[in-house]
C-alpha cells in the first residue's frame, strides 16, 4: 500500500498518464487486462529515468498497491469496458475509495455508474482528458466532472499534471458527475467544427488560388503566427510540408484517401445541441462533411452524372488569401459560440453551474483546440459571465462587423466556383440569423398553425397570449388554445 494513485488501462494514452503522474512525483500502479502492457509500461518508466512506477498482477493486486483512501483512473474502451473494469476493481475497493473515469463518455453513463457506486460509498468521476498521445504524457487539458469531495482527492495529482499556462493549470473543477464528460463532448464537437473549416480554406486555397504544398504550408505557418494561431493551424503546416515517406515523391497529405473517421463524440454533440435547443450549426456541418466523405464510391460515381459551374469568378488571389485569413477567425468565433452556447444551456438545464471563463482557461493548454483566440473568450466571459452569446462581446461584435466582407466574399466565391464550404458558409449563416431582428420564421409559424393548429404569438400582444386563426372556411374552432401549446419550446441559447 505505498502507491498515490492507480492507472488501468495501459493503451498509449494510459502508459502517457501514468508516465505524467510519476514525472510529477506520484508514485503510480499500473494495471491491465494483458500483462504484457504491463511489463512494458514499467520499462518505459525505467527508461525514462527510473520513475516511480511499479507493476500488477491482477485487479487484486492492483488494488492493494494503493494508499487508502484510493485513487484510481481508468482508461479504456467507452461502454461496456468501464462497467466491466468498474466491476473488477471495485470488488476489493472500500468506501471513501474514488474511481475516475478519463474516457470519452455519454455523460449520462456517468451519471450512473456515480449513483451505483455511491450506494457502496465509493467516489466516482467522469474526466474528460485532452491532448492526445503528447498531451497525455506531457500535460493535457483535464475536465473533471464529480462531488466536490471526489475533486479533492484528485486535486493535488490533477493542478500538477495538466497543463500549464500563464494563469494557472489547464483544469479545475467544472460541476458534479456528468459535467465534465459534457465538456469534453462539446470540446471535441468544438474541434470537429475547426478541422472542417481548416479543410474548406485548403481546399480553396488548393482548388481556387492553385498554390503548391509548400506555399500553404507557409501561409498556415504565417497564420499561426498571428491572431488565429493554434494548434490545428501549426500542425496543418507540417502536415502539408510532409514530404510522402512511403514513396519519396509529393507529399503524405496528396497520397490519403479523402475519407474522414469518426468516433461518436461529434455526433453527440450534435444530439445534444437539438436536444438543449441550441443552434449547432457549424458542428452539424462538420458533421455532415464527414458522413459525406465516407460515401467515396457514391461520389466517385456522381462525379460522372452531376456537373459544377463552367465559368469561375476571376478574383485577385491576393485578395482571396487575405480575405480566407479573416472569414477563418469569423467562422471561428461563431463555431466557439455554439460549442460555449451548448454547455451554457445544459448546464443550466442540469444545475451544473459551469464556468465558462474556466471552460476557456482550460482549453488554453494541452488540448487539440488550444488556441491564442481562447485568451479573448476568457476574458470575455469573465467580464462578463451571463454573455447570452460570445458574439455580443463588444470586441468580438466589432471584429465579426468590420470583417465580414472579407467572409462574404469567400462564401460567394466557394458557391460561383462550385467549391463546397459547408462549415464556413453555416457560420455566416449563423451570424445573419442571429444578428437580424426579423426572421421569416412567422411563416413558419403560420403554416404550423394552419395545418396543426400550434398557435401563434402576435407582435401587437407582447405579453405572449397565443392566437389561433381560423385560415380558411374548412378550419374549426380547436377549443382550449394553452393545450395546443403544452410541450412547445420557443425559446434557446443561440
């Protein structure tokens, strides 16, 4: 019983943590299904300057290995693999004892494995952990989500091997079981978003302006010098400077099958947006870009049927990279405001009390969307922390007002040229939406009323009151109007 805390569950992003957890003076048990990860983990821990991590043989010997009260993180396969790895650990655990959960998990998941574990008295907590295999060992960005007392316990272990930045770790803690799964969730609805919109300006970049790999790699390398310097866009230079390594002729990026994964998490979010009433459209997008992707064949047949524009606008390329850079920081904020508006409305529905300020701190390290833009959002909800949308940020409403020319255009140009823009043209349609004080959705309404009888608010009734109009001499009178309402949602977080 000399260890701080256990890992189980040694595929890379184990073996990195526990790597991290030990760099930081914790002294870590490792455990796995397969003793073979084992073995390994505690030689890269010798290796790596004999750090204090020790092996186990079984989920009993791994259990008494710890310090009481126990901490151990689990990390593997979301579903049924928690519940089984849950199942075994927990045989030998005692009250007061804290499992947490680093996987990325359908937040209600959590919720219940919390419930069912706290009957026997043991602490449960769903973590949402950023940063990839690099992020993992070196400092990731850590989204905790449980009781306060849980929290507690893995304070300590949790400041020292996040990330780091200027004001502090990339963590803290975010509300009880569910939240932070949650967070994470819309992060890498967030991401989703972000990679797309990288994809359409490449695209454009590749298939409009013609410019060779190299020549975009520099201009994503200039980029990430500036205001829209991040993660992505660095490591979206690199990719298109790489030299192909199978064949020592072009570049990787030209030999990949234009076929796009994915894992669950941005479908999620998507789910959840429609669920909390919030737009999501640019995370949809991405989305939908992906599911699009995947139908090769089906493209590859339709390239024969169905044809694009013959003739393309004639527009200054210079003009085209300078206007990409500031569509790409537009698009940007409103993807941010529809992830922040998601996990804004949830936390609402579900009393979590989320910081949105700290949402923002902790994305500013360790994690895939870390970006120089997350110091302005920071700042931005802090001074203000019931912000209805990030758009109506003074300093973010006067970059989205003078740049959108430069937004317009590109979205014109990718529509003329027959380029697909997806994400970049639902984030103008998005801000057109939101920044209208008149939308047609009074049609909308009154179609909905004449075929179903919804009802409808009048403009000359503010008090909200609901009409019913009798639209032709075939409709009747539909009794109690309220009853037509019950269930009806009018109103969202944008």
């Amino acid at each position: 019983m000399s260890c701080d805390i256990g890992m189980y569950g040694l595929a890379v992003m184990g073996q990195n943590f526990a790597l991290n957890m030990a760099s930081n003076g914790f002294k870590v048990c490792v455990g796995n299904r397969s003793p073979s990860k084992v073995d390994l983990t505690v030689r890269r821990a010798k290796d790596e300057k004999n750090l204090p991590i020790v092996g186990s043989t079984s989920p009993e010997n791994f259990v008494s290995q710890l310090k009481k009260p126990r901490r151990i993180v689990i990390l593997v396969m979301a579903g049924k693999p928690v519940d089984d790895t849950i199942t075994a650990l927990s045989a030998y655990m005692e009250p007061g004892d804290l499992i947490v959960d680093g996987g990325n998990e359908w937040y209600p998941n959590s919720i219940r494995r919390a419930e069912q574990l706290a009957m026997r008295g043991i602490l449960f907590m769903g973590m949402g952990i950023s940063g990839g295999e690099e992020g993992a060992r070196n400092g990731p960005s850590l989204m905790p989500g449980s009781t306060k007392k849980a929290y507690e316990l893995m304070e300590p272990i949790l400041t020292k091997c996040a990330a780091q930045v200027e004001d502090g770790a990339c963590t803290g803690y975010i509300g009880p079981v569910g939240s932070g799964n949650y967070v994470k969730m819309v992060h890498n609805g967030i991401e989703y978003g972000d990679m797309q919109l990288i994809a359409e300006v490449y695209d454009i970049l590749k298939n409009i302006v013609g410019i060779p790999n190299n020549d975009m790699a520099r201009q994503f390398a200039r980029w990430n010098e500036g205001e829209l310097s991040s993660y992505l866009i660095e490591i979206t230079a690199k990719i298109l400077a790489k030299a192909d390594d199978v064949t020592s002729e072009g570049y990787v990026v030209d030999k990949i099958l234009d076929k796009t994964g994915s894992k669950g998490t941005g479908k999620w979010t998507v789910q959840e947006a429609a669920e909390q009433g919030v737009a999501g459209s640019v995370i949809t997008a991405s989305l939908d870009a992906r599911y699009l992707s995947a139908r090769k064949q089906e493209r590859i047949d339709a390239s024969k049927v169905l044809t694009g524009p013959k003739e393309t606008p004639n527009v200054s390329k210079p003009q085209i990279v300078e206007d990409l850079g500031a569509a790409l920081y537009c698009a940007k904020i409103c993807s941010y405001a529809q992830g922040i508006g998601i996990i804004h409305a949830a936390s609402k529905a579900n009393n979590w009390d989320v910081d949105l300020a700290m949402c923002a701190k902790m994305w500013k390290g360790g994690c895939i969307i870390r970006a120089k833009l997350l110091d302005k959002i920071q700042a931005a909800f802090t001074k203000n922390p019931d912000l209805p949308n990030l758009m109506m940020d003074p300093s973010f409403a006067k970059e989205l007002n003078e740049r959108q020319m430069s937004w317009r255009r590109i979205v014109t140009l990718c529509i003329a040229s027959g380029i697909t823009c997806p994400a970049l043209s639902a984030s103008l349609t998005y801000f057109d939406s939101y920044r209208r004080e008149s939308l047609p959705a009074n049609l909308t309404q009154a179609q909905r009323d004449f075929f179903g009888g919804h009802t409808y608010e009048r403009i000359d009734h503010p008090d909200g009151t609901p009409f019913h109009c009798a639209w032709t001499k075939a409709h009747k009178d539909i009794g109690d109007i309220s009853q037509r309402t019950a269930g009806e949602k009018t109103e969202s977080v944008l």
